[in-house]
C-alpha cells in the first residue's frame, strides 16, 4: 500500500496532508525515515511510525461525525491569533479525526470530521463532485442578469467558477438584504462570499446547510451527531456508481 495512503488509513491524517508528514521527515518505516512519496509499504511485515509512535491501518475504529460548526471557530490546527478551534467541541471523541475540508472562521453550519483518510480524499478531491448547499444572507437585492451571472460562472482572482444553482428565498427592500440559497460542486477558499462580491453583493452571514443528501437539520450550533451507515456508504459513492 502506498505510504500516503496507508497514513490516511490509519486515521492520522488525509492523503494531502500524509504526503506533507512524508515530505518532513515525520514518517519511519522499519526505524528509517521515509521520503519517498512512493514508497510501498508492507502492512504484513513493515512497521511504521508517525512522530516516533507506531501506526496501524487496523488499531483504530473509524469515526463519522456532522458537527453544526459555529460562527467564530477555525477549522485548521494551527493559528497564530489564539482563535478557538472546531477541536475544542468534540473533546469527547476518544480517537484522533479532523475536519475534512473547511469552513472559514466566520461561517457556520455542516462541517464533516472523520479519521478515515479514503473518505476524506474521496470527498475533497475535484472529481467527487458533491454537491455543497449554503444559505446567505447578503446586501441588496440580485436583479435577474446578476443571478444569471452567478449561476454561469464568475471570473474570481485566477479561475472561472463553475455553473451553481442560487434561488432567492426572502427579499427586504426597507432593510436592503436578501436570503439566498446557493449549491456549488466545488470548494475553494471564501468561494461562495467572493461570488457574492464578485456580482456586488457581500456576505453577512453564510451557512452550510447540506453536503449532497446529508443535512444539518435537528443538530444544534455547536454540537454534533454520528453519521448512520447509510450516511457513510453515501458519501464513499455518492452517484450510486459501481467502481
């Protein structure tokens, strides 16, 4: 099995992130440090270490949760403000997981975490495309042309974003706001506040409701659930699609 992913499989970290624990020099196969980003490990007769502790792809249950992330937590590891840390609210889960993906600081809603490095590369990677559901709030009101524009594709920095749905749910013309319900299949950084920016009409508040047929619903801000069986056989093979 190839190093990065016999990493991921033990739930120490995604495939990404298991090349980088490679890359510095944190990985030892049989007491030799690794660098080879190949490498193929024996899980019969090869013992690996992470930090100097041995790992294995079979020592750890794998754990599924939906946290309901609220405003004001990060989602990353390191900070150098002393933000809290999406962490702080699962401290009762025993084994090691970590977000899969982000939410930025100031957005709140559905936020996967998981020690299953496969399921994590599976749903963070661009061919996976599942389905992200946000609910924005956002100033003034989206005439027609812009929601056109939005859901065409908007030229953001260096890229194009691809096609989204965006449906007006609420409009306030004394207040000059409106509740807007968005879907993107892609996930790039603060991606749906730049394509509010990027047709003039800024974020004020802006929820992840949905990650394709898995809902936030029924879990209160700051808490969290297990997902069922069915959730987890779901998200390894959201199209229903037969390897």
């Amino acid at each position: 099995m190839r190093i990065n992913k016999y990493i991921a499989s033990a739930g120490i970290a995604s495939r990404r992130k298991a090349e980088n624990l490679v890359s510095e020099g944190r990985i030892k196969v049989n007491g030799q440090i690794i660098y080879d980003l190949g490498y193929q490990v024996n899980e019969d007769k090869d013992i690996v270490e992470y930090d100097g502790k041995k790992i294995d792809i079979n020592s750890e249950k794998l754990v599924y949760i939906l946290l309901n992330k609220p405003e004001g937590y990060i989602t990353s590891s390191k900070d150098q403000f002393g933000r809290k840390d999406v962490m702080d609210l699962v401290t009762d889960i025993k084994e090691r997981i970590y977000p899969v993906g982000r939410l930025d600081y100031e957005t709140s809603g559905l936020l996967l975490m998981t020690n299953d490095g496969d399921l994590t590369y599976k749903i963070t990677h661009p061919k996976h495309e599942i389905t992200k559901t946000y609910i924005a709030s956002v100033k003034g009101i989206p005439t027609s042309e812009e929601l056109e524009r939005f859901e065409n594709g908007l030229e953001i920095e260096d890229y194009v974003t691809s096609k989204a749905k965006i449906r007006v749910l609420k409009t306030d013309v004394k207040k000059n706001y409106s509740v807007c319900r968005v879907s993107i299949h892609e996930g790039r950084n603060r991606q749906v506040r730049k394509m509010f920016n990027a047709i003039n009409h800024p974020v004020m508040n802006l929820k992840r409701v949905a990650l394709g047929k898995i809902s936030v619903n029924n879990v209160e801000v700051g808490k969290y659930r297990h997902l069922t069986d069915d959730e987890v056989n779901y998200l390894k093979n959201p199209t229903g699609k037969r390897d």
